[in-house]
C-alpha cells in the first residue's frame, strides 16, 4: 500500500470539509441576499435592477471561493501533527552523508554575506565553490581574500571568457569538480 505524502493528507478531499463550507456559504447567502435583494423593489431602472442581481451573484461567488479557503486553512491546522522528537534531536553528519558542492556564481558583484550562508551551513560534510566571471580586479582581489580566509571551505573556480553567461560558468565549474 502506498504511504500518502504530507500534502495529501493535509490537502485530501474531505466531505466534512465540504459539508462545513457548504453550510457556512448558504447560511452567508441566506443572510446576505436578502438584504441586497431588497433594493430590487424600489423605482430603479432596468439596469440598475441588473446591476443589483449581477452584484449578489458575484458576492455569493465570492463567499463560496473565501469561504473554501478558509475552511481548507482550518481543517489543514487541524490535521497537522507536531514532529516527532527523534527528528528533531541534533546529530552529527556521520561520513556516509554525501558530499554536497555549493556553487556561487558571480560577475563583479561578489557579496560576502550571501558566501558567508554557504559556508555557515550546519551540515557538515560540504564544500563551497566560487565561480568567478569577475573582470574588475576590485572584486577578484575581494574573492581572492575571502576564500583565503576559509580555504578549508571554499575554492575559487575562474575561466577565461565568458561564454554562456551564468549557465556557462557552472557547467565549467561542473566539470572541474
């Protein structure tokens, strides 16, 4: 038997779920129409008359779709379980986890902050690659000091020229991993 993935069990179709915004969107139609319907037996004119039976129709539209998704977002919170404790516990990366390659591309805009995310990650068995397109010496001088600082982590991947652009640069790096 196939296990359900979380987003089935959360977003599956539910006849209480229908049953529940059905009731409340005719209880909204049997409250509200009235009292918009009421403006029908005045000495408006035919379009205005339209206007008045356009505008309920587009309301009662407009509570049934509000009224589905509210009753979605309630009934989602009402079926979702807390996570257990056993995956919430804090584990070490044991050496069978796989080796995972970040790659940061840039072209004279080198943001160390952004770099600093990939190498602060908590997991642990991963390498930082910086791909370097840069053609102001400002910025390859900035890479440069950057990954001397964390040469455990990060290395510097530079080409000559830049054909294909952005795409180009990581399938240059993707071949030198």
């Amino acid at each position: 038997m196939k296990s359900k993935n979380s987003f089935n069990l959360i977003f599956s179709k539910n006849p209480r779920m229908f049953s529940v915004m059905l009731c409340l969107w005719f209880w909204t139609v049997l409250y509200f129409n009235p009292r918009i319907l009421a403006l029908l037996w005045g000495p408006e004119n035919i379009p205005a008359k339209f206007a008045i039976i356009s505008f309920t129709l587009l309301l009662d539209l407009f509570w049934c779709y509000a009224l589905y998704h509210v009753v979605m977002i309630g009934f989602a919170y009402l079926k979702t379980t807390p996570v257990p404790e056993t995956l919430l516990k804090d584990e070490k990366v044991s050496a069978k986890t796989p080796s995972v390659a970040l790659l940061y591309t840039t072209y004279n805009d080198f943001q160390e902050k952004a770099v600093l995310s990939c190498v602060n990650q908590e997991y642990d068995n991963f390498h930082a690659f910086i791909l370097d397109d840069s053609t102001e010496e400002d910025y390859k001088n900035r890479i440069d000091e950057f990954s001397a600082r964390y040469k455990e982590k990060v290395s510097v991947i530079r080409r000559e020229g830049r054909s294909g652009y952005k795409a180009g640069n990581i399938n240059n790096a993707l071949k030198q991993i």
